[in-house]
C-alpha cells in the first residue's frame, strides 16, 4: 500500500499560455490489441508509466501492442512539477515483479521492451535490484529481446545502483543491444522549478557511465515549452553528445493537472522539425522530435 499527498506545487491559479493547438490531440482509436496490452497488465499486476504519467499516446501505442512497464510501485519519492506520477513515501515492494513483467512481455510476444520506474530515494540501492533482475528474467526466456531501461538518477546511491544494472547484464548477455535511457526533462536553468530534488550535472554523470558500457546505447530525452530559450536547447544536446548520448527525443510539455506546471509555449511541428535537423547535426543517430513525442516513443525503431 502506497500513501499520496497532495501536490507539492500548486500552480492553479497559472493558466496555459493558450488553448491547445490541433496538432497536439490525438485521435481515439482501441483496436484488439489495445484489450490485450490492457489485460495483460491488469492480470499481472503491474503498472505503466503510460497510465501513471498519463501519456497522451496511450491509445496509439496499447493498440500497437506496446507499453512501458513502470517497476517499484506507483508513488515516487520525488515530487517534480511536470510529472503526474502521485508524490508520497512508498511502502510498496514486490521481489515477484520480474517474473510478472515476463508473464506479461511473454502474453504479448513482444520483442522490445521498455522498462522505467518512479525514484525510489528510500532504498538503499534506488531500485537497481528490480531493474538488474527484471532484465535477467527477461532475457532468459528470449535471448534475443530488445530492451530499454529508463532509470531513474539513483540519488546518493549512483555508482553501486549502475554496477548491479551492469553485472546483471554481462551475466545475461543478450543477442539484442541494451538502450539505457535516462531523462534529463528541460534546461538547467529551470530545474529548481521543473526537477525539484534532481541535478543536471548527476544526470550527466549518470548518463556518461552508462554509455561507457560495453554494448550499450545511452538514450535521453527534454521537454519543451517551459520557457527554455533556443540557445538553451541546443546547449542540452551538446552535453548530452559530450557525455556519449546517441538516441535523443524532443517532445512539448503537456500540463496533466492544474496543480502542474503550465505551459508557458506550445512549439509548432516545424520548430520541433528543426531541433532534430539541429540533433541529427550534431551527431545523434536516433532521433524522434514532435509534439507528441515522449521518451519511449516508438522506442522499438
């Protein structure tokens, strides 16, 4: 059982710099494997960041058979002002959740698999050890699966939480390269506001050991429309390049709740057509840049 608080940050009386255009709405479609992906997760008790964070792609990616399975519960010790993951302290801990992640990849005969999770600042290991066994597992029953981890910065614990993510790799090797994806969401600057509790520099440190893995891709994404300037944009993708980032994504902040972080600009699909040609520039080989776009976004291409 998990306790939720009220929001930390109550930005209700802020409204959205205007209504939302109509390249952000997405069109309803549930096909068959929509009910699949739903059963699925339902049946193995399991939580996505696709429900949690309230995912504007929901519809499209459960009908293409695909989700992001969220480890560790479903209240996050931080209590960041984009986020719709509800803030609390976690009582919530499961050693069974590997096994049932690979029931549900196993009921969907999927071949790439993105793996996130809420921080979890009050374990000892951040939650590398679910991560480590999660792979483990999945990889046992195929050898061949595509997965991708977006992990958490493993406050206080970074060193120790990557080792154990890398030995249960080397442990398991697998005929499909690992993405190891973490978030740094927006700009410096506005981290105080955006990222309570987080720091630019530990997400680039983080960043930076995972790419200096043996068969590892490193992976990040950034929000726009907070009111982060261009120059400040493109300064981001040069550290992330600098730290050995190679898969980028570049979305627009959506506020979930009125107790969110409004949006201060609503970027056109053109200026979000020019950061990747800005990206792709700069070396990144894999690129998804569009309103819509989050950080596991069509991951499996």
């Amino acid at each position: 059982m998990s306790v939720s608080v009220k929001p930390v940050f109550d930005f209700s009386a802020q409204a959205n710099v205007g209504r939302m255009p109509a390249w952000i709405r997405q069109p309803l479609s549930q096909g068959q494997d929509y009910g699949n992906t739903a059963r699925a997760v339902n049946q193995n008790t399991l939580n996505t960041v696709c429900e949690e964070a309230r995912c504007p792609n929901r519809q499209e990616c459960w009908s293409r058979g695909t989700a992001t399975f969220m480890l560790l519960g479903e209240t996050c010790t931080r209590a960041c002002g984009f986020c719709a993951v509800k803030t609390g302290k976690p009582t919530w801990f499961d050693n069974e959740e590997p096994q049932r992640v690979a029931a549900a990849v196993k009921n969907l005969q999927l071949d790439y698999v993105v793996l996130t999770s809420v921080n979890r600042d009050d374990m000892a290991d951040g939650g590398a050890r679910i991560f480590a066994d999660t792979v483990t597992r999945l990889r046992q029953d195929k050898n061949d699966i595509g997965i991708e981890l977006l992990t958490p910065d493993f406050y206080r614990c970074q060193p120790a939480a990557i080792d154990i993510i890398a030995q249960a790799m080397d442990a398991a090797p697998g005929n499909n390269q690992l993405v190891w994806g973490h978030n740094v969401e927006t700009v410096p600057s506005l981290y105080k506001h955006v990222r309570k509790g987080s720091d630019y520099q530990r997400s680039l440190d983080l960043l930076a050991q995972a790419a200096n893995q043996q068969d590892i891709e490193a992976k990040s994404a950034i929000m726009l429309g907070l009111d982060e300037s261009y120059k400040e944009v493109l300064q981001v993708f040069v550290d992330l390049r600098a730290a050995g980032v190679t898969r980028l994504s570049v979305g627009q902040y959506l506020r979930p709740t009125k107790y969110h972080i409004p949006v201060k600009r609503y970027l056109s699909p053109a200026e979000f057509d020019r950061y990747a040609d800005e990206a792709r520039a700069m070396g990144f080989s894999w690129v998804k840049a569009g309103p819509l776009v989050r950080s596991s976004y069509h991951a499996e291409e």
